[in-house]
C-alpha cells in the first residue's frame, strides 16, 4: 500500500469526527436555597478559559468582580453562592462568557518550529499581514499569519505538539478570500500547545483529514491534505497566538486579549524568521521532535521508531 493511500485510508475512517460541541453553564440548587454554576464542556479537548461575573444578589455576600477558571474536564462546579440567612433563597443575576484555550501562559516568543510541510523541496512562505478594520472596512498591514505555498496532493504537518482541539468545516455557502486577504472561514484545525499557546491551520481538503478532535500531536504529524480556495493555487495560513488578560476597564472591554506572532521556523538555512515570499526547505529533527517530550515519551518514542 502506497504512503498515499494509507492516508486516504485513514480519513475515510476517521470522516464525521469533526468539533466538539460548545460549552454549556447551567445552574443548580441542591439544597433549594444555594445556587451552583456548573460547566459542561461537552467533551471538548484542550482547555477552556471561563469568565463568569456575578452581578447583583439577595442573601449572599459576594464581590461582583469577574471570576476566571481553567476548566479541562468534561463538567466542573465553577461556584457555589451560599445563602448568609439559612432559611432563604439565593437570588442572582450572572453572565458568563469563555474562550477556547489557557489565558496568560508561559509564552516563548524564541521558541523553534518545525514548517508544516515536506522536507524534500523548498516551499513559498508569505507573512500574512492584511486583514480587515471593522470600523473603517480598510486593509491594515498587521502580521495575522504565516503563508505556505504547497502543491496538489502535499501533506500539512503539526509545527509543534500539543492535542487537536477543533476541526472547523466551512458553511457552504461561504467564499473564497479576496487575493491577499487572510481568511479564516475555511477548513481549520486548532492544536493548543503545551504552554498554552495556540495554531490554526487553515485551508485543508476536507475529504482529507487525518486527524480528530482530541488527538494528541508532534511535530511532523500529518493533518491532512492542503486543499484550495481556486483549484490551482494550495497555500495553507497558520496562525500562531496567544490569549492574554485584557488591562483595559472600560465597562464592556472583552475579559481577554489576543496576541499573533510569527514562529521561528527549523530550515536548511538554519534558524529564522522568514523573509517575505522567499523559499525555504524545511527539516525534520529528533530534538524538534522530541524536546517537549518527558524522558519516558522519549524512550518509548525511540524503542516504536527503530528499524
């Protein structure tokens, strides 16, 4: 059996195995007085960042402030308002609100990754960096990700390790992104990182994946086959970011903040930061593999890739 057909193989049968659903709070009263917040996460892998503010109350002493909690379990008891008089109800009002992976990690902005493409022959990498203002409808030249230019039939590989958290498939209805435009409403898998950090690969053949939700990934996993926006040209985005807590106290200001950065990449030319539309040819490394693995991965990891 040919590499190629392996691969197909293996997203024949891991098809309809996309996103998990989305998280869910739902309040309880066990005693018929106190008032819980409970989280179902429905199963979704990775972490999820909850904010839940509590805004007025009868009976209970608690700040308004807004509470954060990590959550990576499939149901969580978030917070319990306990009544101060025993023989009354707790009355309350809440909003609540999450994103979807750690907020303030560890990030290393010096950190070395593998190019998410083939090792054989130098690849066309872009910095991705118009995107749209809101406001003014205007292009803005800001980093939102770093440009691959594959071929018909290339693989896309994980950068780094970490679990698949989602797989996003496109509404059909939805259109190609205008040239040099950065388009995120295509199919898109997220991998959370172990320091929290974030990637979203974008733009995969839908009828090649070859990975799920869920899945644990190294550098070198195969995710799928770049797909395209017009049948002739095959680049897959990948955003790298970070989630941070928002330092602005406007009322209405959003609990968080995101960060975008460009990686250092692995390449024949050494270590770098790559230059607009220039090729580069990627390397595949036991160090880039391994170095987030413990000393017990490492060893298993060896002793299953012997010859």
């Amino acid at each position: 059996m040919t590499i190629r057909k392996l691969l197909l193989l293996i997203a024949t049968l891991l098809a309809g195995n996309f996103a998990a659903a989305r998280p869910k709070m739902r309040v309880e009263r066990p005693d018929g007085k106190s008032v819980v917040f409970i989280l179902d996460n429905n199963q979704r892998p990775g972490t999820t960042t909850v904010f839940l503010k509590i805004k007025k109350t009868t009976n209970c002493d608690i700040s308004n402030e807004t509470r954060r909690y990590a959550v990576t379990a499939r149901t969580s008891k978030l917070l319990t308002l306990k009544p101060a008089n025993p023989s009354q109800r707790v009355e309350y009002s809440y909003s609540w609100g999450y994103v979807a992976g750690p907020v303030d990690p560890k990030f290393d902005s010096t950190f070395v990754y593998r190019m998410p493409c083939r090792t054989d022959r130098p690849v066309r990498i872009n910095d991705t960096i118009y995107i749209q203002n809101r406001r003014t409808k205007a292009l803005e030249k800001r980093h939102s990700g770093t440009t691959f230019y594959l071929e018909e039939g290339d693989t896309v590989y994980a950068m780094r390790r970490g679990i698949v958290t989602e797989i996003e498939l496109p509404k059909p209805s939805e259109q190609p992104p205008a040239k040099g435009r950065f388009f995120s409403k295509r199919v898109q898998i997220t991998v959370e990182h172990p320091d929290g950090t974030i990637a979203e690969y974008i733009n995969f053949d839908p009828d090649h994946l070859l990975v799920k939700a869920g899945q644990r990934v190294l550098p070198g996993t195969p995710l799928g086959l770049v797909g395209s926006y017009d049948g002739k040209d095959r680049p897959v985005s990948v955003r790298l970011l970070w989630y941070a807590t928002n330092p602005s106290k406007k009322p209405n200001a959003k609990p968080f903040v995101t960060h975008l950065y460009a990686p250092y990449l692995a390449t024949t030319e050494g270590i770098l930061i790559p230059r607009p539309w220039k090729l580069y040819t990627a390397v595949e490394t036991p160090e880039l593999v391994e170095r987030e693995m413990t000393k017990k991965e490492i060893k298993k990891y060896r002793a299953g890739n012997k010859k």
